[in-house]
C-alpha cells in the first residue's frame, strides 16, 4: 500500500488501540461482576431484539459466506479473510478449552441474583467465556474489510464503530464479560494485520476477482 493508504488503515488500527486501552482501564478498575450488572441494567427490549440480531454478524457461518463474497470482489481479500477467521478462531478455542477452560460466563453468576435482568425466550451459555469467539470473529471481519477499502477515511470509522457495537452485544447479551470481547478483538486483529500484511504484497495472481471480465 502507498504511504496514504498505510495512514488510512492507521486510523483504523491507532482507534481500536485507544478503545483497547478504554476498555482495559475499565476491567481494570471495576470488578466485572459489578461492571456487567451495571450493563445490564440498562437493557431494554428494542435493544434486545436489535443486539440479539446483530450479534450473528461475528457467526462463523456469516464472516465464511462474506469470505466467498469477497472471492468475487479479489480473491486475495477472500483468501486473507477465510484464513484470519480460520486461524484466529482455533486459537480462541484452543484457549476456551486449555488455559480458561474454567472461565464462567456471566449467567453463571448472575442465574439466582434478583436483579439480573433476563431476556425472555433467550438461551444464555454457562461454560467457556473468555476469549469471545464472537468478538474475534467480528474484528478479523472489520478489520480486513478495513484494509481492502483502504481509501476511504469515512469507511475505516464505519467499521471501527461497527466491530465495536457487534462485540459488545455479547456483553449486552450477557453471554460474555468485558474482557472476553477485548481479548477476543486483540486476536482478531492482530491475525488479520499478520496476514494482510504477509499476503497481501505477494500473490499478485490472486489480486483479481475470482470471475475475470469477459474482455
């Protein structure tokens, strides 16, 4: 990428740092169970129905069919996204079921606590919460639409805002803590600029859509 492109993707990048270090400050001086109830108690049932949509956007099923999509668009990008996602999520269940295989998520704690806000007819997860594969599978999504769209500063904030609304819905759907969605992003991320930035300088037969135009 020339040099204003390079500075275009830095302020996606330079903006999820300074959210990080936002949201690290917050874990760190509020205990996540109070912070998660003080979340909680601002839910609402439109917020419900829209968070509980959005949510699906980090799906392994979505960010595959997107992966395709972009086949057509430049098979580089597909490739780069489909190997992010691949790469970033067994390393988010390997950790799930190795290092923090006992890590709670919050309807363990707060199943009996009277003023735990519950979401009728929602199905809420005990077992292995941190990292949020959710989280990790939205940003390597952003992150690399990020990169391929390199040229538009409005769109980098798009999807700056739009990685960060769909990983908190986890914390609004109360199936993950604050730390698991920050921790779950810092993967996504950072497999996503490992990748683009190895692959995406070489291969140049794949810089082009999976279909060639009929000359």
């Amino acid at each position: 990428m020339h040099k204003k492109c390079r500075i275009l993707t830095h302020v996606y990048i330079n903006t999820i740092r300074f959210l990080w270090v936002i949201g690290a400050a917050l874990v760190l001086l509020q205990d996540k169970l109070v912070l998660h109830l003080k979340i909680n108690a601002h839910g609402h049932p439109f917020l419900d129905a829209i968070s509980s949509w959005l949510t699906h956007i980090g799906d392994g099923l979505f960010i595959l069919f997107m992966a395709i999509i972009f086949l057509f668009i430049r098979l580089k990008t597909g490739l780069i996204l489909f190997l992010s996602f691949i790469l970033s999520s067994g390393l988010v269940q390997l950790l799930k079921h190795t290092l923090f295989a006992d890590m709670k998520r919050p309807y363990f704690y707060f199943e009996n606590d009277p003023s735990f806000r519950v979401m009728e007819d929602f199905t809420y997860f005990i077992e292995n919460s941190f990292p949020s594969g959710h989280a990790t599978g939205c940003f390597v999504l952003f992150t690399v639409m990020a990169f391929h769209f390199h040229k538009s500063y409005l769109l980098q904030f798009v999807f700056v805002s739009a990685a960060v609304l769909v990983a908190f819905t986890r914390v609004y759907l109360s199936q993950h803590f604050m730390q698991d969605i920050i921790a779950g992003s810092i993967i996504g991320v950072l497999m996503s600029q490992i990748l683009w930035t190895y692959i995406n300088p070489r291969f140049n037969q794949l810089d082009r859509p999976l279909i060639k135009k009929q000359e």
